[in-house]
C-alpha cells in the first residue's frame, strides 16, 4: 500500500497533505493571512482572552471575541452565493462567477450572498448574552473586538469594517441597555437595528475595496438586492434566539426583565 503523501510543517515535522491543508488555514485564520505574524497574534490572543476572563468573561465572552478570527477565516474559505446575475452580463471577479439565475430587469445590480453573514447575526446576540452576565464590563470586550476588528479586516477595508463592528455593536448595546423591553424583545431589537448599521458601513468599504483593488464597477456590492440580502441573513440568527428565549421566559425559566 502506498504510503499518504506529507509534507514538512513549520514545526519541523512531517504531516498528510491534507492536514497540512487543514493547519495551514487553521494559521491563516489566525493571523488574517500574515503566517509570518503567527507568534505575535498569538501571545496577543492569550494576552487577550486572559484580560476577558480578569473582567469576569466566561463562555459566552470567550464565544463572542472568537467569532472574530473565525468570520474572518470562513469569509475567506466559504465562496460567496451568486443569486442573480447583473443585468451588464459582465459576471466580473467578485461574486458572480456562477450564478443560480440570469439577468433579471429588478435586479439590475444582480444579488448575492454570503452564508456566514447569519453566523455574523449571531454576533450581536452573543454581545447581548454577554452583557447579561458582565454588565458594562462588556464595553471592554467590545473595545478589543474592535482593536481585533481592525487588524482581521482585508487592509484595503480594515478601516471601514473596523467602524462597522464598532457602530454597530454600541448600537446594539445602546437598544439592550436603554430600552425596557423584556429580555427576548430587546435582543430581537438591538439586532434589528444594528444589523442595517453594520450591513450599510461594511457593504460600503467592500465596495470600495472592489473598486481599487479588482477594478469593479461602482455599487458592484453596495446596493438595494444585496443590502436586504445581508440585512435578512444576519436577522435570520436574532429572531431564531429571541423565539426560543420568550418560550424560556413564558416557561418562567428566564427572568424577561435581566439586563
């Protein structure tokens, strides 16, 4: 029997190609596609779960900062869903290259989507999770989020997604904290407001980012189709969560007044 071929880690080993493959995106989702970064981002991931868990983080805050790292990896891996194609007929390099139907005159931009923008909905659900159990506390760990936010973000829109996750994130904290709502209604609303927020800012630098490195067309991906296409995905996670926790508080297992 043939032996599985392998190939030379960094770590002076040998390993099957495929895990190789699987070590190899395990390190470039660590360090946004700078290898060379991997012992730096590191100490600064342990230095910072270490400081979430002083400021009395636990599952929750340790799930919510590690979305970070892993949107950032899966955005790169998982292909964008191509729905329509633009009515140009010109597919261009972004995210049409397959697309489910041809050009339709309601669309004249096309549609797509990505899949993890609903994993990216979930993020404001852990944030309000968050909250419930570190009170304002968990404005620190927005604060290294956003720190983080800036440095996993593609360079050409590291400024643009940096804003969005910071926009958004006290929006929704804004909506959890100040509003009076029972506990499944607030996290339903803080989401529904953050989301467009998030969606609007982060759509913008995407399209900007298009423009300058791939030569795309202005509003290649910020437009109407698109824009309710990710706001609706990221929705679909806050709605899921709010429907099973009013079943919890009509059972009287949560308290519908927590903050």
């Amino acid at each position: 029997m043939a032996k599985p071929e392998t190939s030379r880690t960094n770590f002076g080993f040998d390993m099957p190609d495929f895990f190789q493959t699987i070590l190899d995106q395990l390190v470039s989702g660590i360090t946004a596609g700078r290898p060379d970064n991997l012992l730096i981002v590191s100490l600064g991931l342990i230095a910072t779960f270490y400081l979430i868990y002083r400021l009395g983080g636990r599952a929750w805050a340790f799930l919510y900062f590690a979305t970070i790292p892993f949107l950032n990896w899966s955005f790169g891996v998982i292909e964008t869903w191509c729905f329509v194609t633009p009515a140009s007929g010109e597919p261009g390099r972004v995210a049409f290259d397959a697309c489910l139907a041809g050009p339709m005159g309601l669309f004249e931009k096309g549609i797509s989507f990505h899949p993890l923008a609903m994993v990216t909905g979930f993020v404001f659900v852990l944030r309000d999770f968050v909250q419930r159990r570190m009170g304002q506390r968990v404005l620190l760990v927005m604060a290294l989020g956003v720190a983080w936010a800036f440095y996993y973000a593609w360079p050409v829109i590291a400024i643009a997604s940096g804003l969005a996750f910071a926009i958004s994130e006290l929006a929704d904290w804004a909506i959890y904290t100040f509003t009076k709502y029972r506990l499944s209604t607030r996290i339903l609303v803080s989401s529904a407001v953050a989301s467009p927020v998030d969606t609007t800012v982060f759509l913008f630098g995407a399209d900007l980012a298009v423009q300058m490195q791939l030569g795309e067309p202005a509003g290649t991906m910020l437009h109407t189709a698109n824009w309710i296409a990710f706001v609706i995905g990221k929705m679909v996670g806050a709605l899921f969560v709010s429907r099973a926790m009013r079943k919890r508080e009509d059972a009287g297992l949560v308290d519908p007044q927590a903050i």
